[in-house]
C-alpha cells in the first residue's frame, strides 16, 4: 500500500464514520510527508483504534487504522480536537505523494466538498475545496468533470514549484 492509499483510506474511514465535513493537510518535507485527515464524525474512538480489527463500524472492519499504523512505523495518532477526530501520521516519500494531482481526483468523487492543502515544508502551497470547484463549475460526477479537477491540480501543482 502506497502513501496514496493510505490517505484514501484515511479518508474512506471519515467517509464509514458518518462525517459531513472533512479536510486534509499534505506536508511534504525531508523524504517524508505528513498527513492530517480531520472531520466531524460524532463517533466515540476507540482506546485501541490502530490495532487489527478495531472498529466502531461493526465486525470484520478495522483494517484502515491498522495498515496506516504498519505503514508509519507508528508515527501515527488518533484524537478528539475541538469536536474534531483527528489522525495524523507521518511516512517516508514513496513518490505516490509528489504529485497529488493523480490522487486527488479520488478523494473528490468520494467526497465533493472536501478541503485539501497542500503544504511544502510547513508553508501552504495550494489549497483545493469543494466551493472553488463549485465556482469553477467543476463536477466530479463526470468523467470531464474528473480530468478538469486533475487538470486544476496538476497546474497548482506546477505553479508551487
């Protein structure tokens, strides 16, 4: 599983905990990249959430948590911060994650109205949200919608360069 992966699956777990509002930081920064996946669910976290098989979704779920744990090394954590959930974790540049105008797409059509920053070490590079792309007239239910959105990351992308 690759840095990629592992924030869809961050945000997959938002998603399956019931939250209307999400948003992700991205720190890339000495061979590492840092990711914080905040968002609203109301669900209670469990004291052991990174280990295999926890849920609070119900049973034989629990794998996310525990594949961004293996994958981190542990450098990972899991809080309630101001009505928040908040996870972060930290892993080793894989490539996956040097140009997010690949994954970005995903993460919008699994949620439309989500915020992404996008930060090089510590400083705010772009930010990316559901309202800009509303305003740009950008719809991830299409196909076209899809390759405007890529388009859109890959030249912030360029521009912070």
């Amino acid at each position: 599983m690759d840095n990629a992966d592992l924030l869809v699956e961050a945000v997959r777990n938002s998603l399956e905990a019931g939250a209307e509002d999400i948003s992700i930081k991205v720190d890339r920064h000495c061979g590492m990249v840092d990711v914080v996946v905040s968002d609203d669910s109301s669900k209670a976290l469990p004291d052991n959430a990174f280990s295999q098989g926890v849920s609070s979704k119900g049973a034989g779920r629990g794998r996310g948590l525990f594949l961004v744990k293996e994958a981190s090394g542990g450098r990972c954590g899991l809080e309630k911060k101001d009505g928040k959930s908040v996870l972060h974790f930290s892993v080793g540049l894989d490539g996956s994650l040097e140009d997010l105008s690949a994954t970005v797409p995903v993460l919008f059509n699994a949620f439309p109205h989500l915020v992404v920053e996008v930060m090089q070490d510590g400083i705010l590079l772009y930010t990316l949200d559901g309202v800009a792309l509303e305003k740009a007239g950008i719809s991830v239910k299409t196909a076209g919608g899809m390759n405007s959105l890529r388009r859109m990351a890959e030249e912030k992308e360029k521009r912070s360069r």
